[in-house]
C-alpha cells in the first residue's frame, strides 16, 4: 500500500512538472501559392503560409519540433526573445542547420510577454513563406496588468509582401545594379522626368556626387498581405480592438492608418509604452506595434497597409455597415527627395556633419517626398476634415506621425549594477551600385567577433551614412534607445535608423553566447551588413562551438561569389561582359566581336579588388588581346603618340577602374610594352525610365554610342553606332 502510494506522488509530480510544457510540431514542406494567376514556389508550415500563431504564456516552457520535408535545410529564429544562446536558430552561428529530413526540437523558457513573430534565418526563405506571429500572454497575476487595454480583444496581423520573382533572382539583379525595381515602381527618375517636373539641376547634382536615383525601397512586390491575404475582414464585436502587427517582410516598411480615427499605440518590441495617439505610423521591417482602434457602430472602417514606396497597399475591414475608405496617400515627390539628398551629401560619398546630428525620427529626412505634407497640398487635410465630420470627430493641422521619441516606457528601465562600459562606434555604409552592404566600411566576413563581458553595459552609436533607412536588430536581448525620456527609455530589439541620422543603444550584456546583429532588411543582412557580439565570463558556456567549416559557411552569405553578364547581338556584331564577383573580388572579361570586312577581335581579362567602403576604386592585373585587320581609314597612333597598330596581340597589363562623377567609370591601362590607354564608359545613363544611353570612348581613338530599350531585366532592344563595329541594331542581354 505505502508503495502505491509513493507511486501516485512521483505521478503527481511528475505531472506538476510538465503542466507548464507547451508543444508544438511545425511540419516544414513546399508548396505553390497562386496571386495575379501567377504561380511560385513557397514554403508552408503545417500546410499553410503564413506559419502558424504560436502562443505561449509567461511562465510556460516552449517547445517546438521542426520536421525539415525540404530538400534543403532550414532552422528558426525566435525574433525578440530572451533564450539560451543554442535555442537563437542562426545557422553555423549558434545551430547547425536543420538538414533536409531532420527533426529538430527547440526549446526554451518563456521569461517574457508581448507580441513577437518567428521566421526561417536560412538563406531567403523568409521572403517565400516561413514567418509568423509568436505571441506571449502576461500572468493573470500579471501586476502590468492594465485593465481596459490588456483586457479587450485581440488580433494578430502579420504583414508580408509577394512577388512572382525568385528570391535568388531577386537578389541577383540587386547585387547587378539593375534598376528594374525602380521602373517598376515608376520610380527610375530619368531626365525626361527630371525636365518635366523643372528638376533638371537637381538630377544632374544627384549625378556629378555619383549618386543613385532617389528611392525608399529596393525591391518591387506584386502584392502586399495582411495575414497571407491582399484584403482581411474582422467583424469585432467590442467597439475596441487590440491588433497585434509584426512586419514579416524581408523588405518592405508599410505605412497604417486608419479610416475610422486615431491609432493608439500601447507597445512597441513586445514591450508596453506608455499609450500615445497619432494618426499615422510606420512600421519598420520585423518590428512588432499593439495598437487599440475604436470601431464606432454603423460603417465599415479600412484600415489601410500601405508600402512605403506607395506601389502596393492592403486592406483590413473593421466593423460593419457602409463602407468608409482610409485616404490613399499620393505618390512620392522622389525629385524633392533627391533635392534634400544633394544637399546632405559630400563628393566623398559621406554624409554632412548637420544631418548626423538628427537622430529618434524627429525629422524624416523623407518627409520632404510627402506631398499631403506640403504647404501647397491641401488634398490630404480636407480628406481628413471630411472624414472628421462624417464620424463627428476633430483633426486639427497635419496629420500627426509616431516617431521613436514619442515612446515612453511604463516601467523605469535604467540599467544598474554593470561591471563596466563598452562604447562601439558603428556607421552604417554602402554601395548601392555593387549592392554591398557594412558597417564600419567591412561586412560581417571582413570584421572579428566583437568581445564583450558578461555584466558590461554596451553602448552602440550608430549612424547612417546611406541613403537608405536600416531596421538594425540584436538577437536575444532588448536595448534602450536613448530617446530624451531618461530612466523611462523605451525598450526594443529593433531599431529603425533614417538616412543621415545618429542615434544611441545600449543594453546589459547577461547571456552568454554569440549574438548577432544585423540589418534586418533581408538582402541588406545576406550582403553584409551585420556584426557579431560574443558574450563571455570565466565560465565555459553551453553554446554551439563554431569549427572551420562553420565560420566559412556562415561568412559566406555575404562572400558568396555570383556571377552577372551583359552583352549585345546585332547585325554589326556582337560585344559585352561577363564577371564572377563577391564582396571585393571582381574577376571579368569582355569581348567584343565585329562583323564588319575589316574586323579587329578584342577582348580584356582583368581580376580585381575594390578599394574602400565606397568601392569606387578597383586596381587589377589583366591581359589584353587584340587581333585581325584595321580598315584603312584607321589611326595608327594612339592619342599620345604611341604606336597601336604593331602591339603584340597578347599584351599583360595593371590598372584600375574609379567611378567618377556623373557615373562614369574611367579606366586606366598600361600594357606591358609601355604603352597607355584611358577611357570613358558609362551605359545606363537613364534618358526615360526605359531608354538608356551607352557611350564609350578611349585614347586609342575607339569610339562608341548606342541606345537599349529595357523591356524585361534580361532583354532589351538596341541601336549602336561605333568607329570598330560600324551601326547596328539588335537585341540586348543581362543577367
């Protein structure tokens, strides 16, 4: 009797000891989803994209089982979560990767609350379906409790963009410097519009710093989604609404705003603020906002998605009734935008001294492409006072935007007890011609680890040098932006940092493990723009161990070699270029092949390394070959003197290559023999957003001119007119 009775109470216990597991089987397949009747390849978890909403409480134990059905491996990263180093699902940083057939099991205690999302840290196949919502519910003994905001209902909302490109494809032509994405925004800034909207001097200025069109967003998407859907209906039954928003996109900011009123936003990072009222926000890529929307009785109110870029939107439905529509926001003033631009940049390439001083969103240096802000426009603030009639509510001036500095913690975040202080300085570069993305001028495979001890406050400061806004995260830990708001700084893990803005971070550095922290924009992260904190103390950690072969397989994300082409095929011939090249490394050749009765073959091998966090500058070694017969009427002399004709064929050679400006590349040669050539190319020059002009022309008396008509990112209709091919006309290709 006395051991059945013992047996009953190792049962119990043992049974109190697991009430607190909450488990989860995630079954990774793939699928095809079907938009615009277009197909494509996606990846589903349990059938569905986007992945299920994992709910936990605070207090419970997480435990996930991954089956890997790919073909290839996959892992999981838990976005914005307190948890053991080996749980963080980084591959060949803090994991193995989940190989095709495999079954992994994660598991972690849940330390937290609030509104966290999860996705795949494996290559891109974040882009193609695996992200979704992670929510973590507060104690009911919670003291944060607030009653009337933590107590209404709740709907999560993940947003996404779609595309019927390939990832892969995707960041090829990013990596390329196509500006097919641009042409598909209507957004290529060519001189046709520039001289339509009176901005001639401001397109030329943007040119001679070398800088790129203006633009908000790097990739053009077919569609954006509210829970996998273009358009999502709720019919709540409260007047009030919590929605729970992650942004899930690999690369999209989406405006909110919100037909029936004002938005109030109550948490920010899975982390409460004190509630603030605005009109409108943005929403950073993998940030997390819990906002609460009034839902007055007899009208249904849209709640509009809108990308940042202004090209696609989504729609969520609230209440029921007639419908009222929020206002669709115009189109983006892009010349305003790099009127501003101009202003800020050095011919250096780096930014001026005044904007590093902005910093906490104050001022959006974007704003000036806003024509509802305009003084002159007035279409948006009557929409707004329409509206405002019709649901006898008041809007006085502008609408009012969230930024960083309006957020305020509830509770007092001030960090005490650190052992001492670690500053780390971080500016954010770029190149946007080769898409190379840093900090500090190197990628993440450039620079070491970053040491930090366990208990050490660090302190980051961060700022922009590019033209392109960076949601930077850290895994497995909050930080503090120093907003103005002092001990009651607001707590995040995300930071959306504006062009030509400083701001400041800093947290406790208490787990151990390697960290990373990155760009969270997904093809900014894959070209480099990241960095790792090691956290350690005198005590050998549990964490995944990186050997060789893992330290060279995660660098390789942003070492990868890719290789790109662009060539020509016409009546006259056929000339053009083909390269293999990574981060630094470019290794090219070029031909070019005349058709014509006096043709004089040609064609250059050059390996070559760029210089500099703007990689303007490449020196390399190459080989020149020239053969065949030049016509009669062709210069023997070079134009400093020297002899072409009686070169050798085959002739090793060094130079460089430096983008100057107006974007042109000057290249330098000098050939073994001695000799000498200089020349000048450039072959986009956007005269409409599809027309583009190409000329070439060197100190060897070589000539040429030519026009390409885009008309997919792979081909193209051109004319050309050179002295070594004659004219022609034909088509065009890049890959």
């Amino acid at each position: 009797m006395r051991a059945f009775v013992f047996f009953l109470l190792i049962i119990s216990n043992c049974s109190k000891a697991f009430t607190g597991v909450v488990h989860y089987d995630l079954h990774i397949t793939d699928t095809t989803l079907y938009f615009n009747g277009k197909s494509v390849r996606a990846i589903a978890v349990n059938g569905q994209v986007p992945m299920p909403t994992l709910v936990f409480t605070e207090g419970d134990t997480a435990e996930i089982s991954v089956f890997n059905h790919l073909t290839e491996s996959t892992s999981l990263h838990w976005h914005g979560v307190f948890l053991p180093n080996a749980e963080d699902g980084v591959p060949f940083l803090t994991q193995l990767p989940i190989e095709p057939g495999a079954t992994y099991t994660y598991r972690f205690p849940v330390i937290q609350n609030g509104t966290h999302w999860y996705h795949s840290h494996s290559g891109l196949q974040e882009q193609i379906g695996m992200y979704g919502m992670l929510i973590f519910n507060k104690r009911s003994d919670d003291a944060q409790i607030r009653t009337g905001i933590d107590d209404i209902q709740n709907q999560e909302i993940i947003l996404s963009e779609w595309t019927t490109m390939h990832p892969n494809y995707i960041h090829h032509l990013l990596r390329g410097g196509s500006d097919w994405f641009t042409i598909k925004k209507h957004a290529a800034q060519s001189y046709a519009e520039a001289i339509g909207n009176h901005a001639l001097g401001v397109k030329l200025s943007n040119e001679w710093k070398r800088m790129n069109a203006m633009d908000v967003s790097d990739v053009f998407y077919d569609d954006i989604l509210v829970n996998g859907q273009t358009s999502f209906q709720l019919l709540p039954a409260d007047s009030l609404l919590r929605l729970r928003i992650a942004n899930g996109s690999a690369s999209t900011y989406y405006w909110l705003s919100y037909a029936g009123g004002k938005v109030m936003v109550i948490a920010n990072d899975g982390n409460d603020v004190e509630p603030v009222e605005v009109d409108r926000m943005l929403i950073a890529v993998s940030e997390t906002y819990d906002i609460i929307v009034k839902i007055p009785t007899g009208h249904t109110y849209e709640f509009l998605v809108m990308s940042e870029d202004r090209s696609q939107s989504a729609s969520i439905w609230l209440g029921s009734g007639d419908t009222i529509f929020a206002y669709k926001w115009p189109k983006l003033s892009y010349f305003e935008g790099m009127k501003m631009m101009n202003g800020m940049m050095r011919m250096n390439g780096t930014m001026d001294a005044m904007g590093m001083r902005m910093g906490m969103q104050v001022m959006d240096m974007n704003e000036v492409m806003y024509p509802e802000l305009n003084q002159q426009e007035n279409v948006a603030i009557d929409h707004i006072h329409e509206v405002d009639e019709m649901q006898n509510t008041h809007t006085i001036g502008f609408p009012q935007t969230l930024n960083y500095s309006m957020l305020k913690a509830t509770t007092n975040t001030a960090i005490t007890g650190y052992d001492s202080i670690k500053t780390l300085h971080f500016t954010l570069t770029g190149n946007m011609q080769r898409y190379v993305w840093s900090i500090n001028g190197k990628v993440v495979s450039e620079a070491d680890k970053i040491l930090i001890h366990k208990n050490e406050l660090v302190r980051i400061v961060l700022t922009n040098n590019s033209m392109m806004r960076h949601p930077m995260h850290l895994h497995g830990h909050d930080f503090r932006i120093l907003n103005g708001q002092g001990n009651y700084a607001p707590l995040k893990n995300v930071l959306d940092i504006m062009p030509m803005e400083t701001d400041t971070i800093e947290f406790l550095a208490n787990a151990d493990g390697d960290w990373y922290f990155h760009c969270h924009l997904l093809y900014h992260m894959m070209s480099g723009m990241g960095r790792v904190f090691t956290i350690e103390d005198d005590t050998d950690t549990l964490r995944f161990i990186q050997n060789a072969y893992s330290r060279r397989k995660f660098y390789n994300e942003d070492k990868a070699l890719h290789f790109m082409a662009d060539g020509f095929l016409a009546n006259n011939g056929s000339h053009g270029m083909a390269m293999i090249q990574n981060t630094r490394w470019q290794f090219s050749a070029d031909w070019m092949v005349p058709f014509n009765p006096h043709p004089t073959y040609e064609s250059e091998i050059h390996l070559g390394r760029f210089i500099g966090s703007n990689q303007w500058f490449m020196p390399y070694i190459g080989l020149m070959y020239k053969s065949g017969r030049f016509g009669h009427d062709e210069t023997m002399e070079n134009i400093f003197g020297q002899n072409i004709i009686d070169r050798d064929p085959l002739l090793p050679a060094i130079g460089f290559t430096y983008l100057i400006p107006f974007n042109f590349t000057l290249q330098s040669d000098i050939m073994l023999d001695g000799s000498l050539r200089v020349q000048l190319m450039r072959d986009d020059i956007p005269i409409t957003p599809r027309l583009k002009l190409f000329v070439m022309g060197n100190t060897d008396m070589e000539y040429e001119v030519g026009l390409k008509y885009v008309i997919k990112p792979y081909l193209g209709l051109s004319v050309n007119y050179g002295n070594m091919m004659g004219a022609g006309a034909g088509l065009s290709f890049t890959y």
